[in-house]
C-alpha cells in the first residue's frame, strides 16, 4: 500500500548512507551497512531500481574510513575487493575509480595497525594496474600520492618497521615526481617533509641531504606553502634553515631589528610552538617563484616566467 511513485531507489539510499558518512555518529558504519544491506536484498526482490552503485559503495568506504572501530581499515579493503569482483564479473555499475582507492588508503593511513604503509602501497600498485587495464576513473592523481605518503608518516612500531615505511615514501615520492599522471604539489612536499621529520632520527646522515634536495624541488616547482614552512621549520637545525633560506631566516640571537628581514615583518618562532627558536618569513613573505603554483592558497596568483617542473632524484 502507499503511493507507488514515492519509493526509495538507489540514489535516495545514496543520499541517506552518505548523510551517515558525514555525521560523526558511533554506529555510523553499522546503519550504512544495514542500508546497503537492504539495497541488496531488494534488488535481488526484483527492485531493479535500488542496485548499489559505485557511489553506494563509495559512500560505505567513506563511513568505514571515517570510523574508529577496530579493523576498519581491514574492512574498508574487503568491500573494494568486493567491488573490483563484481565489476570484473561484468557489473559496471560499481567500477572502482580514484575515489575508491583513495578512500581505502585513508582508512589505513588513520589506522594504527602494523604494516600501514605497506598496505598503501600495495593498493596503490593495484590502483595503477586497474588504471592501465582500462579503467580511466581510476587514474591514479595526487590525492592518492599524499595519502600514501600519509600512512608512512604515521607508522607505528619499531626501528625497522619505520625505515620500511621511510623506504617506501622515499620510492613512492620519486615515483610522483617521475609521474605521467600528476605531479607533486603543497601538500605532497609537506607531507613528505612530515615522513622526514617521523621517521628519521636527528642524527641520521641521509636526513639533511635528502630534506635539502626536497626542500630546493619545492622552490623549484613553485609549491612552498605555510605548511611546507611549519614541517621545514620542526625538522631541522637553524643552520640548516639558514641554508636554506638564506636571507629569509635569521637566528634567534640574530639581536635587535632580527624580527625585521627585506624590510618586511617577519613571525617569530619561539618557546612554546616546539619549534626552533628564531624568525622566519610566511610563505607569503617568500619570492613569488617558489610559492606561485600553491593553488589552494586564497591569494593564488600566477606570475610570469614561474619555474615548472623540474625532476630529478636523490
């Protein structure tokens, strides 16, 4: 009984489990589960118009991504494996694309279970594979680079399970520069930084050559933003700063007028922040050529002659 063209399809169900995606409730993952449960059972009624679809399951990894429950990474991974089944058996209704894969590593990179960062990377591997076997919407971009780069930044466990993730940062970010799909930007260089600054201890040899290097490509590639700054600035010495930006930071004991760099006033670095102690410029203080491809940045502008990529390795 009721009114026959009021029922629920696919996208009112989409609509509904994305809601509980974004809602922050504790059983958020157990009712979208139910909801697309319920999907199911009613397609298979013969209800051809309540099939899950991509953004169903979309929607679902969003909620288990977002959730604290034990092993949710575990099973965000379980339900795009079972999306990638159902399309390679020929259901092209729920095709994996970027969104997907992208999720599921998210999941891990909150996790704190072992092994994070190898799991990111494998699901990166079979993001590429599924890309070049000719699925277009699963491109690999840059979103997907920098959570990788996130779930090796946040690595938990011993000495040698770091420097694997370490060592898989280092590949994966070179992989990026090297990309024909995407390029690095803001976020992937701060990002990286931060796996610098989590990973290696203060006296390993490899820290300043390869934060050095990172640092120049940024500059390079026009992506140095306040975020590249701030992990720049917790990572290394003041010397190595100095180095690095030349005029643009001054030491602490720099003495009167320290505070002042180009005529320009700076903000000060000091107790307190956990950062090291001294002045140094906001991204919007520095040469336009380092700065001018950080598109997120309100006052983005585009300035003639600024450097483009330029690859390289370390």
């Amino acid at each position: 009984r009721g009114l026959s063209n009021v029922r629920p399809d696919a996208y009112s169900y989409n609509i509904v489990i994305s809601a509980w995606a974004n809602s922050g409730d504790i059983f958020a993952a157990a009712r979208a589960e139910t909801l697309v449960q319920q999907m199911k059972d009613k397609y298979h009624q013969g209800d051809g118009r309540v099939k899950p679809d991509t953004m169903t399951y979309n929607s679902l990894l969003t909620v288990w991504s977002r959730t604290a429950e034990k092993h949710s990474a575990s099973k965000a991974e379980s339900i795009l494996e079972t999306m990638i089944e159902l399309y390679e058996s020929g259901d092209t209704s729920v095709k994996p694309d970027a969104h997907s894969f992208t999720t599921v590593i998210n999941a891990w990179s909150k996790s704190r279970e072992r092994g994070k960062a190898q799991k990111a990377e494998s699901l990166l591997r079979k993001m590429e594979e599924f890309y070049k076997s000719g699925n277009k919407n699963a491109k690999p971009n840059v979103f997907v680079y920098a959570t990788v780069l996130n779930a090796c930044a946040y690595t938990f466990g011993d000495q040698e399970e770091k420097e694997e993730a370490l060592d898989i940062a280092i590949k994966v970010f070179g992989e990026l520069q090297k990309s024909r799909y995407t390029q690095p930007n803001h976020v992937t260089y701060a990002t990286f930084l931060k796996v610098c600054g989590n990973l290696m201890v203060t006296n390993d040899n490899r820290k300043k050559p390869l934060v050095s290097y990172v640092f120049q490509q940024c500059c390079k590639d026009g992506q140095v933003g306040d975020a590249v700054l701030n992990h720049l600035i917790k990572i290394v010495s003041p010397n190595l700063l100095n180095e690095l930006l030349g005029d643009y930071y001054i030491d602490g004991e720099g003495g009167e007028g320290a505070s002042i760099i180009h005529g320009k006033a700076t903000k000060e670095v000091g107790a307190g922040t956990g950062a090291k102690s001294g002045f140094i410029v906001t991204a919007d203080d520095l040469p336009p050529e380092w700065t001018c491809n950080v598109r997120e940045r309100k006052n983005f502008r585009m300035v003639p002659n600024c450097n483009s990529k330029i690859k390289g390795s370390w």
